[in-house]
C-alpha cells in the first residue's frame, strides 16, 4: 500500500511504509481474520511457509503497532522460522465487540489465530513487554501448542507500587498518560524511561506526528486494556510456574521494568533449571530495537539449544 499525498509530510508514516516493505521482503504478507464470531487480528505471516522450519511468534508490545517493534527480528529469523506476527486487539485493525480486556483475552485470541491458521506442530512464542504478559498466558494456558518462552523486558511479576514508582519517576499523572501519550511533553517522558539513548531534544513537531500516527487510535480501548490486566494487581505474586523452557532477556538499563524485577521473576516463571537470564548491556526497554544483532544472537541460540 503506498502512502497518500498527505503521508509524505508525515515521517512516522513514510516510515511505516518502508516497515511495510521490509516486513514483504523478508517473505510475510499482510492479513486478516476472525478468530471467534466477535475478534478479528490483524497479522503477518509467511506468503509460503516452509513446512520444514519451525514457527516463531512474535507478541508487541504497547506503543506503535508490530511492524515498529518487530523489524530486525523478522528480517534475521524469517529465513530459518515461520514467523507469525500479530497485532494485538485494538492495534492496528485488530479489534473486538467483545466487552473483554484482560490480557489472557489476548492470549485466547493469539492461540486462537495459530489454530486458525494450522501451524502445525509446536510453535515458540516471544513476547516485549505487554506483549510478554500475552505470551506467559499462551504458554501457561496451551501447553501443548507452546515448546518454548521467551519474555523479554516484561514484568509480569509487577506490583501495584511498581506502577505507582514508574508514574513518579517519569513525572506524568497516570500510566495512561505516559504509555498512551496525548502530548509531546508526555512522548518525550515515555521514551526517556523507554530506551537509553536520550531522545528527550527530539522535537516537538516530530513527537506530535508520532502521537497522532502511533498512540491516538483506539486509545480509550487501549486504556481499558491497561485496566484490564489481571498480572499486577495485588501485592501478593500468584504466577504458576511454567512447564516450558524459559528465557527472559533484559535491558541492564530498563527503568520500566527495572533488572531486579527480572531477577525475582527468574524464580517465579519455571521450574530452576528451565529459565535462563540474559541480561543485555547499554540496553533499556527495547533492547530488540536497541540492540537488535545482540538481541537476535541471545534468541537464536535459546531457540536453536
């Protein structure tokens, strides 16, 4: 899809459209379909998958839809695995009429779109942030589909303090408004505690178009997700532990979900001798972005193990 005249003064949009070619290069298509008579996911997927690779899900997180977030990985993996790539509900044109928003509502629907699609066999499932909470509920809900885990910067093990901390520390009012921004002043709050390069002298002209293209649709549905969730609710931790091999990656610099959260949940998620920490150097938040070559080399080699 080419962008439209109005598109060229927009960067966030030609961006897209670059994402967009590079998502079809590396051999995806774009699609849609229903996964129950009320949800309909947005998602790519291989144009030809290759009955002889393995499959790999690949689950975003809150901001700007899967192509923004996914890029290298889709680019380094899609020639060893079937990659799936779904927007979550209320991202992109996946949505629902239905009144649920939990994030285990998510994981029905993502499950719900592997069988739709009949990936066959076993699948691994890796998950940023949000999207890590998505990809613990696959795995803890369909053992069976799910061989392998991999959460990366995700605090499933999250507290209501921690919400509280992260709202402080970024100086904003709610965590609606720092991971849904509505203004540049609250975008630049969001990547200031998101990556660790400083963007915070990006300007405002450029943060605008970013949150009106990224953040604006569907954002009172997407607040509702955040109120939705069922992990981080209470002070007292009740995650069952996985059955699968898990590894969790880390940004030694996130400070949404700092590294010692990282450290408590290693012995929270799996059984001691099936999860690994990997811990990624001059990284924060999105280390899949920050640094994707060293991301990519951390995931293959747990993938390929």
């Amino acid at each position: 899809m080419a962008p439209s005249l109005s598109s060229y003064l927009s960067l966030a949009s030609l961006y897209t459209f670059y994402l967009r070619r590079c998502f079809s290069a590396a051999g995806l298509s774009e699609k849609t379909t229903a996964t129950d008579p009320t949800t309909t996911v947005q998602f790519w997927s291989p144009t030809k998958p290759n009955p002889q690779n393995p499959s790999l899900l690949l689950l975003h997180g809150f901001g700007p839809v899967a192509i923004w977030q996914w890029r290298r990985q889709v680019q380094h993996f899609a020639t060893r695995y079937n990659v799936y790539v779904p927007n979550l509900v209320f991202f992109g044109d996946s949505h629902t009429t239905s009144s649920r928003r939990s994030e285990v509502f998510q994981a029905e629907a993502v499950a719900a779109l592997m069988d739709k699609l009949r990936v066959g066999g076993k699948y691994s499932v890796v998950g940023t942030s949000y999207g890590g909470f998505v990809a613990y509920h696959v795995a803890r809900m369909f053992p069976d589909r799910v061989e392998k885990v991999v959460v990366a910067s995700s605090g499933i093990n999250m507290r209501p303090a921690d919400n509280d901390e992260l709202v402080r520390k970024a100086k904003v009012e709610s965590i609606g408004d720092l991971m849904l921004p509505q203004t540049a002043s609250h975008l630049r709050a969001l990547l200031g505690v998101a990556a660790s390069a400083s963007v915070r002298r990006a300007p405002d002209f450029l943060l605008n178009d970013l949150i009106n293209k990224l953040y604006a649709e569907k954002r009172n549905e997407k607040l509702e997700l955040l109120q939705g969730l069922t992990l981080g609710q209470d002070d007292t931790l009740t995650l069952s532990p996985l059955q699968q091999e898990v590894l969790l990656i880390w940004g030694e610099d996130d400070q949404i979900f700092p590294l010692k959260m990282a450290h408590e949940l290693k012995g929270l998620i799996g059984k001691k001798n099936n999860v690994k920490l990997e811990v990624m150097k001059k990284a924060s938040h999105v280390p899949q972005i920050e640094d994707a070559p060293q991301f990519n080399k951390i995931l293959h080699a747990f993938l390929s193990s």
